[in-house]
C-alpha cells in the first residue's frame, strides 16, 4: 500500500507538467486520475473474490502485485495526461491485493482472535497507504517525478517476492461453494441483515476519506505557502493518519474481539464526523496535521470492524466471495470520493469537503445504528 499510494503528494505536480496549467483543471483531473483504478477495480473485485474461493487467495495476491508493480513504472513514461488517466484505469483491473489478503487473514485466524488479527493487518494497509505518500514526499524532492513512479513499481514487485518467501495458506476449495450462483450468494448475504449494509460502510466511509486526499498537496500549499520542502510538508499531512491507524488498529481491534465490532463501528463513526470539522478551520499545514493524527486515532477501528463482522456472517468457502464485493463497495467509494472531492474544492473552495465528509459519516452513522446495530441486537435476542 505503500507503493500504491507513494505518488499521491506530487501526483497534481505531474499532470501540471503534463501540461494542464489552470488550477481548477488541475484539481479536476487529479480526482479523475487518482480514481481511475477504483473506477475499474470497483466492478472486477467481485470476479477476483470468486476466482479467490476457487484457486486460493495467496495466487491472487501474486497476480496482483505484479501486474501492478508492471503498470506503476510505466506510469513514469507517459506524455499526456490521458496516458496517466489510461494505465491507472487498467491497473484497476490487476488489483485486488487486500481484499485477497483479508479473505486469507480472515479463513487463518481464530474466531475469538479476528478482530486483532484483522485490525493487524489493517495497520499495514492504512497505514502503508498514508505514509507511503510521505516517502513520495521526500523522494520528489530529490529525484524527478517520472523516476518516482519506477521506484514504486519496484516497491509493489518486492510485495511479490515476500508473498513468495513468507505467505503459506492452507485452504481447501469447497466444490459446492465455488458453483453458488451469483443470484444464490446475494440471497444468502442478505438474509444475514448484516453484510450489504456493511458494503454502504465501506462505500461511504472511503468516500471521506480520499474526498481529500488527493488534493491535500494543494491545501498545504494554501495554508503554508512560504513553507519549504512543499511535497515533504505534504507526505507529512498524509502520513498523520497512517501514525493514528499504526496506533489504534491493532488495540480497537482487540477491543472489538471483546466489546463487539459492531459499537466499534458506530462509535468510531461518529468521533471521525466531529473530527473532521476542525480541519476545516485549521491555519497552518502544522494544525492539519495535529488533527489528522487524532483522526487517524478514531478511525483506527472502522475497517476492522467491518471485516470481522463480515467475517462472522459469512461462511469460510465463500469468504472471498464476501471480501470482493465488500472491497467493491470500498473502491466504488475511491472512485466517487476524489470526484466529489475534487469538484466540490473547484467550486466552493477545499474547507466545504470536510463539512461533507462529516455529514457523510454522521448520516452513516445513524444508518448503522438503525441497521447494523438493531439487526444483530434483534438476532440475539431471537
């Protein structure tokens, strides 16, 4: 994750010198680049999901990392702004790492433990993905842009060689599970109550959280514009959340294993509404920092918890399954999260993001109450 997002920080920098010069061009086409592999991955995650179920998850993780790791570092030859737009749509297609990974975790691991183990896992993911932009950060500072991208490339190959090394999955393929028809597996997920609305989680909780990211660069330049080492300073803003993730992951995720992941959820929702506010109001790239670092702190929990519960109510040969259009959901809301991010800063100005993000997340919250939360509690009781 951390190759995956290692181009964030300068990515407006490179379509500038692509030749987009306008400013609200350029914060348009960074939503649209950056979602371009969401938008394609967001339809294949099923498909990989249930090929996953099939052959195991350990060979969709080396399909994965390398096709990826082959399509970064070509993204460091292009000349247009299209080509970028182009090969990160088509790397969409090749993904599929972490929901692979998860389904993986998830079949290894106890059930008394998944919680931790999933929240474990978590941190690496979030935050790989939020401090790899900070090592992008200090790389463009130092080399050129296009030599970033080989870079990553060669980062996402090495994931390659430690799944080969270290990553040993005993699994065998349920035969009746892997000929369910698309029509019989939707039936079963939604008579848990549980499953899709946890999708809706995914979706929305994504959607905030990369409404911002791609254009963080741009903030930091607005609040600190005499500040030197711009993309440093920028990584720096990512990476805030990632330390917050690194922090709390793993230990809500052992709270979750004891309390429930299912107030996990709720409570983790609605402390990252609040705090998203306060960014808003910040004056220096130095306060957007402070505050990412506190929500990074609170939304710790959110995808662990999600996981588990899915995990739960789903059964081990169709986890895959499960994890694909879960991980759906989830690239969908990377697909619509920079879009909308991008599109609400070119016409009312960055600070009205974190205003919707905030309602996104309250409305979600009390979605999940009504949903989530009384559909388990309702289960219990009968």
């Amino acid at each position: 994750m951390a190759g995956m997002n290692l181009v964030i920080p300068f990515l407006p920098l490179y379509i500038h010198a692509l030749g987009v010069r306008a400013t609200a061009d350029v914060e348009r086409w960074t939503g649209l680049v950056f979602s371009a592999s969401y938008m394609v991955s967001a339809f294949v995650q099923p498909l990989w999901g249930r090929l996953a179920d099939r052959v195991g998850r350990r060979v969709m993780l080396l399909r994965s990392s390398i096709g990826m790791g082959v399509l970064m570092a070509s993204m460091g030859l292009v000349t247009s702004v299209w080509q970028l737009f182009a090969l990160r749509a088509l790397m969409g297609s090749v993904s599929g790492f972490i929901s692979a990974a998860t389904a993986l975790q998830a079949t290894q691991t106890p059930t008394e433990h998944a919680g931790r183990a999933l929240g474990t896992l978590q941190t690496g993911a979030v935050t790989g993905g939020l401090i790899g932009p900070f090592i992008g950060g200090v790389l463009a500072e130092w080399m050129s842009l296009r030599h970033v991208f080989f870079v990553t490339g060669g980062l996402l190959l090495l994931a390659t060689v430690l799944v080969v090394l270290f990553v040993r999955e005993q699994y065998t393929p349920d035969p009746k599970a892997a000929e369910l028809g698309t029509a019989d597996f939707f039936r079963m997920i939604r008579a848990t109550g549980v499953i899709i609305p946890l999708s809706v989680v995914s979706l929305v909780l994504q959607t905030g959280y990369q409404a911002i990211e791609p254009i963080v660069t741009i903030y930091v330049r607005q609040l600190s514009p005499s500040a030197p080492h711009l993309t440093t300073l920028a990584g720096a803003a990512f990476a805030a959340v990632g330390v917050g993730n690194l922090i709390s992951a793993p230990r809500l995720g052992q709270l979750a294993d004891k309390a429930g992941p299912e107030k996990i959820l709720l409570w983790s929702l609605v402390v990252a509404a609040v705090l998203y506010l306060p960014q808003a109001f910040v004056t220096s790239a130095y306060w957007l920092m402070g505050m990412r670092l506190l929500l990074g702190l609170a939304v710790g929990g959110l995808l662990p918890a999600v996981q588990a519960m899915v995990r739960r109510y789903t059964p081990p040969a169709l986890q895959g399954r499960a994890f694909g259009y879960n991980s759906s959901f989830f690239m969908a809301g990377s697909l619509v999260g920079p879009i909308m991010g991008g599109f609400v800063a070119a016409s009312f100005g960055i600070p009205a993001i974190f205003f919707v993000t905030a309602a996104l997340l309250g409305l979600n919250a009390l979605w999940v109450s009504r949903t989530v939360v009384a559909g388990i509690h309702r289960a219990a009781a009968d």
